[in-house]
C-alpha cells in the first residue's frame, strides 16, 4: 500500500519504511509525526482525494533534523560597481514512515523506540561547557561516558581541575550534575537554554 502526501508544499509518494527529507518540521528526533494531507491512496484499489481522502493519515518517526547543500546566489550589475553573494542551506527534516491509516485511525503519537536510548551516552558535548578542545582532554584523561563524570567526588573534581586546567569549570558549569541528569534521561541543558532564549520564558 502506499500512499501520496503533501507538506512543505511537495507532493512524495510514500509507503511503509519509506525514509523521506522533507521541509523542516517543528520537531525533535523520536517524536512521531502525523501527515493529514492525503492526496491519494494506492493498493488493491486507487482512492484520489477531493482534494484529500477522508479518513487517511500517514504516520512518521523524525531520524533526524539536518540541512541541504549550500546554494550560492551570485548577483551582478554590469558597469555598475555593484555586486552580491549569499549562500543558503535549507533546514531539513528526515523522516521514517511508520505506518498508513484509513477508516479515521490516529497514530499513537509515541515512538516505539524512547528517544532517550538513541542518546550515545559517550558523548561529552552534550554537556554544557564541554566543547571540542575540553572533550579531547577528558578522552585522552580515560574520561570517556557521562557515568564517569557523574561518579566524581571532591577528590576527582579537584584532581582533574588540576591535571587538566580547568580552572574551576568542573564547579563553576555543575558537570557533574549534568551528567545525573543526563543518566536520568532529561535533555541536555544546552537545548533548553537555547529554548528559553527562544521563547523569552523562565524554564
């Protein structure tokens, strides 16, 4: 069965396990998506909407949220000294199709995998004030998981702050509770400073 839908004003044929790029949703990875513009119904028998067909949905599960290539935009006036470049990368989104639905069915809108056990728990960036030149210490250190981070005590905490040079950001940044909350499954504080920032409010 497959099914043809429209969003982002494209039209994609798609079906079951269909891996698709289209224009960025509002969206995280894991979260389950539902595409109510339905064009067309295809199988045993065609069903083309009017414009779209009653009772049809197509469920996705977000993989990812990337961007497109670079596009240059190159303009110019001739003889007149005027001349402009711009590049662009459009924001995308990936997405898994899970299933097709008719008869007024609605996805549930919960991954079947929990977002939460994609999460590399080996990935030190995720917590704030750990950028690439400090991972690469902690790494070479045998720092290499969150758990590690999250068993330090006073000791360690003024060991590496010592060997490593880190002039009290250990303390300062709180990484040690950030990793118990990222073993906890919260989000990374980063994000959710970047969402306060967005929307003006106190998280």
């Amino acid at each position: 069965m497959f099914a043809v839908i429209k969003t982002g004003g494209k039209q994609y044929k798609v079906a079951a396990n269909d891996v698709i790029t289209i224009e960025r949703l509002e969206a995280e990875a894991g979260d389950v998506i539902a595409f109510e513009q339905v064009l067309m119904l295809g199988g045993d028998t065609v069903t083309v909407g009017t414009p779209t067909v009653a009772g049809a949905t197509v469920a996705g599960e977000v993989v990812e949220q990337a961007r497109g290539p670079k596009v240059i935009s190159f303009k110019k006036r001739r003889r007149q000294n005027s001349k402009r470049k711009k590049g662009h990368r459009q924001d995308l989104t990936i997405v898994r199709i899970t299933e097709i639905l008719t008869g007024g069915a609605k996805p549930a809108m919960t991954a079947k995998a929990a977002p939460a056990a994609s999460v590399d728990p080996s990935n030190l960036s995720l917590i704030a004030g750990i950028g690439p030149t400090i991972e690469k210490k902690l790494r070479a250190a045998g720092i290499t998981s969150w758990s590690d981070i999250a068993a330090w005590g006073e000791a360690d905490i003024a060991k590496w702050d010592e060997e490593l040079k880190l002039r009290g950001r250990i303390t300062r940044e709180e990484w040690v509770e950030q990793a118990k909350e990222l073993l906890a499954g919260k989000p990374p504080r980063a994000k959710a400073d970047q969402a306060e920032l967005a929307s003006g409010k106190d998280y």
